[in-house]
C-alpha cells in the first residue's frame, strides 16, 4: 500500500530547500554544500489512502524526543542510566533539527487550472533549538476534470492551513505528537465538476457573418453621413 525510501538530497535538491542563489560561484561553494547537504535527507514515495480522514507524520523517534526534552529543560540527557558523554548530552550540543522543505505532495492526479499549496513550501524553525511541529490541515475537494477532446480525470483540489507548534507546548500539554511535519487530511462532502467546453464552429461563423454586417452597415452609414454633409455644403456655397 505505500513505497517510502530516504536518501541524502541531491545538490539542487539542497539548493532548492536552503534557497541558495547564485549557484555558479565556484567550485569552493559547491563543496561547502555537498558538506552541508550530509546533515538533511529527502524522503519520496507513494501511499495508497481510502477517501477518508488520516494523517501523515514524518518526525523524530519517541526516544530522541525524550531525550531532547530532557536536554532542553535541564540542559542534558536524565533518560538514560549511564554517566557518559553520550548519555549525557546524546545531540553533542545539537538538538535535532526538524527545518524542512516540501518539494511536492500530490493528492490524486495534477488539477492543471488550480495551484498546489503543498509544493514548495518552507517550514523554517527559527525559535534556537530547531526542534517543532509544522501542523497542517488539508482539506480535499473531490474534482471530475474534463478537458475538450480528453476523457474525464478524477483528481482532489487542496485547501490548506499550517501553524508551528513549539516544544514548549508539546511538553506542556503533554501531547503525544512529535515534533516534524503532521499532514492532517480529510475529505468534504461536497464534490466539484470542471469542464471545459469550445464553441462550436457556426457558433463562431455566425458571430463572424454579424461582426462583418455590423461592419458595412457602420462604414454605409458613416459614408453617407459624410455624402450628405459634403453635398449640403456645396450648395450653400452655390
């Protein structure tokens, strides 16, 4: 039912999540980079869903997120038995950051007319410790799309909403959520039907036919307009 791999990100894909510009600085720059891309992982795949209500989490393990809440309220790990170093500050003064960027997340087959909200978003946390939740809501309107010449496509268009939940509040409340990205989906009970048509072609021949009437009628009018005024002139002049 579902196909997930990760993998470290390409270069451009780290140049795309990180907005780097200027990508043609040199060979310095990109090594730089390459460094800095073995820090992050892109996770890609597919999952079959039943057109009901779920969520989609992708975010630390239960076990890290203990530990670094130990860390960040009493500044090192209290979970584990032993005194080493690595039990005591098991992040080596780095706490995991969960800063991520969506390159895509389709939702059914691409709707052309419509935008999709959850391509290429940043869910930047900047609140010092990099460790948050980015919650959001989708919620999925089932969509017949036909095109001219085309049999129809079923699709969904997306509407969506997001905020960051802080450790704070996570630890507070007790939730059990965990810290990373929470997609939150559900379907409406309505269903929309986008069609698109052409005219057809007496349609266009006959609005062409009055277009060209209307325009002779208008040049036979103003032309006459203009015989009579020259023609009324001259024989006042006589």
């Amino acid at each position: 039912p579902y196909t997930f791999t990760k993998r470290m990100p390409t270069l451009e894909e780290y140049k795309t999540a990180v907005g780097t510009k200027n990508t043609n600085r040199g060979s310095s720059n990109n090594s730089e980079l390459q460094k800095q891309r073995r820090e992050g992982c892109t996770v890609s795949g597919t999952i079959h869903i039943p057109r009901v209500g779920g969520t989609l989490s992708v975010s630390v393990s239960p076990d890290a997120w203990r530990r670094a809440t130990s860390v960040l309220a009493f500044g090192m790990d209290l979970t584990g038995g032993s005194g080493n170093t690595e039990q005591v500050d098991p992040f080596h003064g780095r706490l995991p950051n969960v800063t991520h960027y969506v390159h895509d997340v389709t939702f059914g087959a691409p709707f052309p007319p419509g935008t999709n909200p959850l391509q290429g978003a940043h869910h930047v946390m900047d609140n010092g410790s990099g460790v948050a939740l980015a919650n959001v809501a989708v919620k999925l309107v089932p969509t017949t799309y036909k095109r001219t010449f085309h049999s129809e496509r079923e699709t969904y268009q997306a509407s969506v909403s997001r905020h960051i939940v802080e450790p704070a509040t996570l630890a507070a409340q007790r939730s059990m959520l965990l810290p990373g990205l929470m997609i939150t989906y559900d379907f409406t009970p309505l269903a929309v039907r986008h069609v698109e048509k052409r005219e057809n072609v007496f349609v266009f021949l006959s609005s062409l036919v009055g277009i060209v009437g209307g325009v002779f009628v208008t040049v036979g009018l103003v032309s006459g307009c203009l015989v009579n005024s020259a023609q009324a002139v001259a024989k006042k002049m006589d």
